[in-house]
C-alpha cells in the first residue's frame, strides 16, 4: 500500500526562491509595505516568456499568500 522510497528533493513541493526571499522581507518588518514587479503570472516583462515554472512549486498557493498580504496592505504586486 505504501512505498517506502523517499521523494528525492526534486519531486518534493516547495516553495519558489523568488516566493522565500519576499516572505523573508515581509517577515523582517523592515518594510511597511513591499511593492513587487515582475511576480505576475505570466512573469511580466522581467522573465523569459516562454520560460515554464517547474512543477513541484505550488504557485496557486503563493500567488493566494501575495492577495492576502495585498489585502492587508502589506505587499502590492504590479503587472505587466
């Protein structure tokens, strides 16, 4: 029933780099607020357009964690 083969750190799900160094700056409290750019799905204009997020990073998860911090007025995320 259960396979005991761990998951190698590439299959496991995590967080992108991008996503821990934002938290790690609002989580500082050296900012009252962060404005970001380029963090738009899509990438906006600061990443390869074509380039494809890898699979093991929850996304969905860290794009609802940047609506509620916009919701509290702590982060804005500006788009293309």
């Amino acid at each position: 029933f259960f396979d005991d083969k761990r998951l190698s750190y590439k299959d496991t799900m995590r967080p992108t780099t991008g996503f821990k160094r934002v938290m790690a700056i609002v989580a500082s409290g050296l900012c009252t607020r962060v404005d970001l750019y380029g963090f738009s799905s899509g990438g906006g204009k600061y990443f390869h357009q074509k380039a494809k997020p890898l699979k093991h990073h929850l996304l969905a998860a860290e794009h609802y964690a940047f609506r509620v911090l916009m919701s509290n007025d702590q982060m804005c995320v500006y788009g293309q």
